[in-house]
C-alpha cells in the first residue's frame, strides 16, 4: 500500500530551512517493543519500521513527543538524524525502489495518551495502565505518525509485572515471563495503537462465523460480566451480516478501564471503554453498555478498516458507528426503539438547528452531536432515498474498494451512486453540506415508518397549554399494546395536562419500569394521594427510579425520612453510586437519623472524593458535601489536586466548584491553609485564581 508524507522538513540547531517534499514513501511493518515503568511513568522502547521508496528523496520522518534517543540506526548502520521535540528526521539520500528497515531506541515520559492510573493507593488491585490515543496521539509514547494516512501493521512485544494482565492490538502470540507478544496482520492508523495492563479475567466467546470474542473484567466484578457485556455476541453477528463484509481483523477484545477520557474507544481489535459501564442486572434497565459496545464494534469497519483522509471526512466514522450501533439497537429492541431513539436526537438537532447553530457535516470543528446523530440521521434518509438493497451494495462496495485504506465523503458517494444508479449531488447539499437539520423531512420518515410516533405527533397538534388529558382522550393510544416510549413521553411531556384521577389509573395499571421511571422523574412533588405509589418505587428494579423516588419521598413527607432510609440503606444503585451518594446525603441531614452513626456517613461520602473513585463519583460526592456545607480540609485537598485531571469535562467541573468556593471567605481561607500543605505542581491552577502566600 503506498501513502503520500507530505514533508514539512527544517534544518535543526539553528540551521535554514530546506525545502519541501511531497514524496511517496510506504511504511509497512513495525515491530514494538516497550517496557512501561509505573514507578516512573514512563516508557521504555524499541520499533523497527521496514519501509518502501517510491521516488526519490532526501529524508524522511516520523511524529515522536518528546523523546529521548539513545540509538537511531538505517539498514544496521549509524546515519544522521535530527529532532526538534516533535519530529525525528533521517536526514540522507534515499532511491527510489529500495527497502530499509529504520531502528530507534527511545524513552519518555508521556504527558498525555498513557495513563497510569491508581499508582498512589495502597490497593495494588486498583494500579492500571491504559492508553488513549484518538486523533494524533501515540506519537506521545511511540515515534509514529499523525498522519491517518499512514497505515502500518503493527506487532508490538509488552513487558509487564506478572501479576498483570496485558491485552493490545491483535493476536496474542505468547507470553514468556513478563513478556506479552501480540500480532496484528493488517495495517492501520497509528492512533488505533493502543494497550492496557492490569488485574483482569476474562469471558470467551466465538462468533458465528468463528471470530475469538474476549471480554474482561476485574475480578471482583465477575457477577456483573453477564449484564455488562449482553448481547455482544448477537451484535457482531448482526453486523457480520448486515454490512454484508466479514470482520476484517484477527480477534475482538473490550476492556474496562477507570477514568476513561471518553464512553469508549474504538482501537483496532481491542476496544477500551469506561467502566463506568460495568454494571449489574438492575444497572442494566437504567443505563447499559449496549450502544457503546455496538458503537465501537461498528467501528471497526467504518473508521478502522476504511479510515477518513482527513477531518473533514469525520462522518463516515462516527455517523457510520452511530448509524449502525442504532441498527443492532433495533434487531435487540424493536422496531420502537430504534424509531422513538431518532425522534429523541432529531428533536435535539431541531432545536439546535433553529437557534442558528446547525452545522455541516463536512465541518470539521463541528459538533459530536453533529457527527453523530446527524450523521446518523442522513444515512437513515440515504437508505430510504435510494433503498435498502442499493444502500447495503453500495455500502459493501465501499468497504471492500477502500479495505485497509483512507477515503472520502465522495468517494463514498461515488459508491453508492454507482449502486442505486442515482445522481446524489441534492442529497449531499441537503445533508451533507447544509448547516440546518430538516425537520420536516426527518418527522416524516418517522410518521410513515411508526404508528406510535404519527399517532403522538397528531396529539402534538391537538394540543395547547390548557388542554386537558384525561382518561377519556388517553385511552384511544393507551393500551397494552401501545409502546413504553409513548407513553414515556406523554408522562415527560404532558403530566401537568393529566388529571389526577388519570395518573392514578397509570401508577396502578403500568408495569413498565421505563414508565414507571417516567412517573418517578416528571411528577414534581409527591402528594399524599401519589404517596403509597412513590412508596411502591423504592422497590423498583430501577436504581434511578429508587433515587427520585427516595428524595421526593423524604422530602414530601418529613416525619416518614426514617422509614424511607431505612428501607435503601443497603442498595449501591448504578456504577456512579447514585443511590448510595443520596442517602448518605438525606442520612447526616435527617437529625434524627442514626446519630452514632454520621460520623462514619460522612467519613464514606468525604472518601468518595478520593481518586480511585471514577470521576461521575467524585463529582456527585464533591457537590453533595457543598450543598450540606460539610466541606472539610480533606475534601479541599481532592478538590485542588483534581483542577489538573486528565478528563477534560471533570477538570471544569472542578475548577468552576473551586471558583465559586473562591468567593465564600471562610472558605477561601481554609484553601489556602490546605494549598500550603501541597506541592507547588499541584497548585497550577490555584495560582491563576488567588495569590498564595
């Protein structure tokens, strides 16, 4: 396979620049080898790429962050080469049609892409190390490239702790003592690279058509293996058969990890994900790892296998990944799933969309909900614009055109073209090009494709803030038959509209635990005539039901806070804790609550501001002790060394929690005393706020 680097050389140690090159050179192999020290945080490695010259040149270069070098060496032999901190250039005479194999041994210490995480606790089951390099990241920890369009197959050797488990790209081929030796046939981007270490075990499975399925889990977990990974077998079945190209790589891996920069990540045959999505069966009504896992798997053959060219291309990754993780939501779910799940998002893009805000498809600053949703949406509307059969010829052309290369909006266009026989230059303005979401469009695909959906849309129409729904105009679309999302959305949207006497009808009559959850989260205040049926939510097999329920319960009917706490003392809720958090919360705020307890209570809220906790726990713990004003040293200690976190949306929740603590002075104060106890590398941000002494 041959790629275009486009060199952008310059002379080093303060020499002029020379000129540029736009020359063809294919790299085709890279053999690994790296040794992370967790001690340190660094890396330890060696690569050998064998390479292919197409014309002429006179260097070439690989992205490297920096790195330290002890050897660099072409073809066995000493040769020159400079760096800048960013790029390795070897700088000599290469001809045309001539192979070389380049070898670079290296060290670094990462500052981003490799994550060591847990290495401060004392609990060694907590250590962790994982990488993330989406974008052009692993030049951080590998001399690689940036450039997607350079495709490699990589081998790569890992040598670990033997009390660790190792997985990484491809097949593993053995593992000699602490070394882990993994094979990776075909090639691909260097920001799919990836590897974790840590405590795991592992579930096996095969898919149909004989594909090893491996998915890990801490050992402490292995009850919640089952609700976490449901139905990833029928998903990759699902799609071996309706993308109609088989799975193009060796094996398929998912691995947890703790604080995870994103839901998941998609690197090539071993996907990494949070694990705030390692769940329990209760967990799994409320919020499961399906869309996610279908998400990621479809990535691997749009994105993985066939790889955009550029930014600007980003929609045949995640509008493709969107688009077919909804159509294995489908197969799993129904036919109102799939169909009340678009009309969700379309809502979301209409709103967006009328504000001025709607974005092209082709930008490529634009939005993840752009990306995805609405990229999911006009590939819903391309397959009903040119027909299922065209769609899936057209789709399975493209993949098997561009297998293991980069492409194209248009060359996907082209494709499909080709397949339906149809000119799509309206379509790729309507929605590809256009800023604005269509609405109208989008709302009739979902009135001819689903009774529910044109019958909610008619009452829509009917109706106005003084409507009244009672029993009488409810029942001719609520039955047995009519679908939880109807009427989830009837009880979200109109319940202030329904009668009290009608809603009673709905708590006695509905077993639906999305219903249910609908009725727990939309009615604001508990009445007493709702009070037995709130009361009847605590038992739900919904961690989110029992929360709401919890809360509007203990606080609708103060001399009955004994009996509900009691009753949810012992439930965790989902991965994020969300119920224990609350009624630890409720607990030290109920003065008659377990006196000789509370010390212990707000000891277990305070130690879930810690860092093994993932970042949706600490969050929810840091808020819960500011509103009950039970902020103490400890939790401004977590709170200053988190404004420097690796996740991004975590970090500004903390420094905008730190900023308005800013401005309370007894506080402030305290902030201070407890910022004098820290390292000065602990205070970066601190230090932009305030003046430390």
């Amino acid at each position: 396979m041959v790629m275009n680097r486009v060199l952008f050389l310059f002379m080093f140690l303060g020499l002029s620049a020379f000129s540029q090159h736009q020359d063809k050179v294919d790299f085709i192999k890279a053999t690994v080898v790296i040794t992370p020290d967790l001690s340190e945080e660094s890396i330890a490695g060696k690569v050998i790429y064998n390479f292919h010259i197409f014309q002429n040149v006179d260097s070439v270069w690989l992205d490297a962050k920096n790195m330290d070098f002890e050897k660099v060496r072409l073809d066995d032999k000493k040769v020159k080469w400079n760096y800048d901190g960013k790029r390795l250039v070897i700088k000599m005479k290469f001809e045309k049609d001539i192979n070389h194999e380049l070898f670079i041994q290296y060290s670094c210490i990462p500052k981003q892409t490799v994550y060591f995480i847990g290495l401060d606790d004392e609990n060694a089951d907590n250590d962790q190390v994982w990488t993330q390099g989406q974008g052009k990241y692993t030049s951080y920890w590998l001399p690689s490239f940036d450039d997607m369009e350079e495709k490699v197959a990589f081998d790569m050797s890992i040598s670990a702790d033997v009390d660790f488990e190792v997985i990484a790209n491809g097949r593993l081929l053995e593992k000699t003592g602490s070394e882990w030796k993994f094979d990776m046939q075909k090639p691909m981007s260097s920001y799919l690279l990836a590897f974790a270490i840590g405590k795991y075990n592992k579930q096996k499975m095969t898919s149909e058509s004989g594909i090893p399925i491996e998915n890990y889990f801490y050992p402490k977990d292995s009850l919640k293996v089952e609700p976490t990974y449901r139905y990833t077998r029928e998903i990759f079945d699902f799609f071996e058969k309706e993308i109609g190209v088989a799975y193009p790589w060796q094996n398929y891996k998912q691995i947890p990890v703790h604080d995870f920069l994103y839901a998941g990540m998609e690197n090539t045959s071993a996907t990494i994900f949070s694990d705030a999505y390692v769940i329990d069966s209760t967990a799994f009504i409320d919020r499961n790892y399906v869309n996610i896992n279908a998400h990621e798997m479809a990535h691997h053959w749009f994105g993985n296998l066939v790889t955009e060219k550029d930014g600007n291309h980003h929609w045949l990754h995640e509008g493709f990944a969107t688009y077919y993780a909804y159509l294995a939501e489908k197969q799993l779910f129904g036919d109102d799933y799939f169909y009340w799940k678009l009309y969700d998002t379309a809502e979301q893009l209409k709103e967006i969309s009328e504000d001025g805000k709607g974005e092209s498809l082709l930008d490529p600053k634009a939005s993840s909900l752009t990306f995805y949703e609405k990229g999911a949406w006009a590939l819903v509307l391309l397959r009903e614009q040119i027909g299922e059969e065209a769609f899936k010829k057209g789709v399975k052309s493209y993949l098997e055109k561009y297998a293991y290369k980069n492409a194209t909006v248009d060359d996907f266009l082209k494709e499909m073209e080709e397949a339906s026989h149809q000119n799509l230059d309206d379509y790729k303005s309507r929605w590809l090009v256009s800023t604005e979401f269509y609405w109208d469009d989008a709302k009739a695909y979902l009135v001819r494709k689903n009774k529910s959906l044109n019958n909610y849309f008619f009452l829509q129409d009917q109706m106005d803030s003084s409507t009244v729904l009672d029993n009488e105009k409810l029942k001719w679309m609520w039955n047995k038959e009519t679908p939880a999302p109807l009427k989830s959305h009837l009880i979200s949207e109109y319940h202030s509209q329904i009668p009290d006497s009608t809603l009673q009808r709905i708590f006695q009559n509905e077993s639906s635990f999305e219903v249910r959850r609908a009725l727990a989260m939309s009615i604001p205040k508990v009445t007493q005539e709702f009070k037995t049926n709130f009361e009847s939510f605590l038992q739900d097999k919904s961690y989110v039901t029992q929360e709401y329920a919890l809360f509007k319960l203990w606080e609708a009917f103060p001399e009955n806070r004994v009996g509900y706490l009691n009753k949810l003392e012992d439930v965790v809720g989902l991965p994020n804790k969300n119920v224990r958090l609350l009624w630890l919360t409720l607990a030290l705020v109920t003065p008659d609550y377990k006196t000789a307890e509370k010390a212990n209570y707000l000891d277990e809220l305070i130690s879930y501001t810690h860092e093994i906790y993932n970042p949706e726990i600490r969050q929810s713990a840091f808020q819960y002790l500011y509103q009950i004003n039970a902020v103490n040293g400890e939790v401004l200690r977590q709170l200053i060394l988190a404004t420097d976190h690796h996740s991004w949306q975590f970090r500004m929740f903390v420094r905008n929690l730190l900023d308005e603590m800013l401005t309370n002075e007894n506080l402030k104060q305290q902030i201070v005393s407890v910022a004098m106890q820290l390292k000065p590398s602990d205070l970066r941000y601190l230090k932009t706020k305030i003046e430390l002494p």
